[in-house]
C-alpha cells in the first residue's frame, strides 16, 4: 500500500472481515508501523491479511470479504491493495 503521510511515520490498522446472513466474523487483524516517507515520496509498507472462514449457510451461502483499514485519525487514502479468495468444499 502506498500512504501519503511525509515526514513520520504512521500507525496503519487492518481487518479482513466475513459477512454472512448480515454477521460479521473478524478473520484477521494487523497492526503496523508505516515508515514515514519525505516530501517528494510517500510511505510505504506492506500488510498482509490471511484466514480461513468456514461459512454457516452451506455452498450456496453468499458470503462478503471485506478488508478494511484505518491510519490512526488521519482520513488520507490507501491504494494499491489486492486481495485473492479461494474457496474450497472442505479442508482437511
């Protein structure tokens, strides 16, 4: 992710959340330091999120993953996420 805070560094707050049937299940949360970037350049850092979430409604449930991130109080913009989902019948 590429986060236009200049000179410091910046807390960084992530979740990647399931929603089935209207409920929310946290699969994973994260923590992290920014390093701050100078004023030609923008702070830089990589977070990764992972999980598994077993659904309750069976293989037709539709189930929305959403990742969510907020930077401690400042309202500027995260880009340049991705996000890769797989869903299986079972795990073992």
């Amino acid at each position: 992710m590429n986060s236009p805070f200049g000179l410091n560094a910046k807390s960084v707050q992530c979740s990647l959340v399931a929603i089935e049937g209207g409920l929310s299940t946290v699969i994973d949360t994260s923590d992290a330091l920014v390093p701050g970037g100078n004023s030609n350049s923008p702070a830089k850092g990589g977070i990764s999120l992972a999980g598994v979430y077993n659904n309750l409604g069976g293989a037709a449930a539709s189930v929305t993953i959403n990742v969510s991130c907020s930077t401690g109080g400042d309202t500027r913009t995260l880009a340049n996420g991705r996000l890769n989902v797989v869903g299986v019948d079972s795990l073992q």
